[in-house]
C-alpha cells in the first residue's frame, strides 16, 4: 500500500511539474508578442531565458517519467499517464523554440509599427489560450477541454490566412519591403506552429484518458 502511496506521489508532482513546464511556455509566448508588436529587447531576453528554463523543465520531467516507469505495479491508466506526458513536453520544448523564434524576430520588426496593422496579437493570444487549456486539460483529465483546444485551432489557422490577407493588402499599398513582409508572415507561422503543439498536446491528453490517440495530422517541425 505505502508504495502505491509513493507512487500516486509522484503522479501528482509530474501533474505539477507539467503545469510549471505549461506557464513558462505561457509566459514565453506573452513575452515574444510583447516583443515582437513593442520591440523590447530586454523583453526578447527573457523569452531566451524562458527557452532555457523551458529546456531544463523538460528534463526533469523526462527524469521523474523514468522513475515512473519503473514502479513495480503501474495501473495501465497510470502507464498512459506518464507516456502521455513525455510526449506532451517534446511538444511543449517546441512551444518554447519557437516564441525564442518569435523574439528573435522581434530584434529585426519590433521597431516598426507594421506589425500592429496586422492581427499577430490576437494570433498569439489565441495560441496561448490553447497551450493554457491543452495543459488544464491533462491537469483535470478532461475531454471536453480536449474538444475545446481541437475546436480553437481552427481560429488560429483562420488567423493565419488573415495575418497573410494583411501583409498581402500592405504590399499592395506600398507600406511594407519584401523583408519586412517575410518577418511577419514568419512570426505568424510561428504562432501557427504553437496552435499546432498545443493539439498534439490535447490529443496526448486524450490518449492518457481512453487509450486511444487520434491519428494526427500535424507535423513537429
């Protein structure tokens, strides 16, 4: 009894741990857009250390994962749980690159004013409900929550297609040079790219629930 104890311990540190590991790539992605749309670079710096801590979270879990696995009796239930969150923090590590992306970019754009013509505030705001929610919902073991990050990539994806109508129509009226254009169209894919881990996420989640992972249709670049 005392080792099921110890175990269902550690389950509940690994639920903490992802939610830690969730609010910094939360965090990141706040402070890439606050970058990226005020060109702060102090901000860009902190999303590099968010990155870092990022990176550093994910082996922890990794670690904690492996102790896991070798508990003598693991429920099956409790052996999806854990499998489930070694693959929801590879795509949370993603999560972190790409808002270092996003800042990154910041250094070249956050000093212009184009990039508030365009709707990448509302894109990065929308990808960063679903982070927040594909996490909340592996914290609650909810499938509705699932339901509800799946549901709100089509929002983000109908951003993108608006994020590239703008910088089409800004070329159009000579208010935007070819680099500029590719800056921003390349943060927007960037913030994509979060909606994109954050389904990954919330579809590992739903693995961890009824055993079964829907065929996925995004790709882990």
């Amino acid at each position: 009894m005392r080792m099921r104890e110890q175990f269902e311990e550690q389950l509940e540190l690994l639920h903490q741990e992802v939610t830690e590991m969730g609010n910094l790539c939360e965090q990141a992605i706040d402070l890439a857009t606050k970058a990226l749309l005020g060109g702060d670079e102090q901000l860009a710096k902190e999303v590099f250390r968010r990155d870092a801590s990022i990176d550093r979270k994910e082996r922890e879990i990794e670690d904690l994962c492996m102790r896991l696995f070798l508990h003598q009796q693991p429920m099956a239930r409790d052996l999806r749980t854990v499998s489930a969150a070694l693959r929801m923090v590879a795509d949370m590590e993603r999560i972190g690159d790409q808002a270092a992306d996003v800042a990154e970019l910041s250094r070249y754009i956050g000093g212009q004013t184009l990039q508030r013509k365009v709707s990448l505030g509302e894109m990065a705001e929308a990808t960063k409900e679903m982070v927040n929610t594909s996490v909340e919902a592996f914290v609650k073991g909810d499938e509705e929550l699932v339901k509800k990050v799946i549901q709100a990539d089509d929002k983000v994806d109908g951003l993108f297609e608006q994020v590239k109508e703008e910088i089409m129509n800004l070329i159009y009226q000579r208010d935007i040079d070819a680099k500029a254009s590719l800056d921003l169209l390349m943060a927007a894919k960037y913030f994509e790219r979060i909606g994109d881990h954050a389904v990954n996420i919330a579809e590992w989640v739903e693995y961890s629930i009824t055993g079964v992972h829907t065929n996925n249709e995004h790709v882990n670049i």
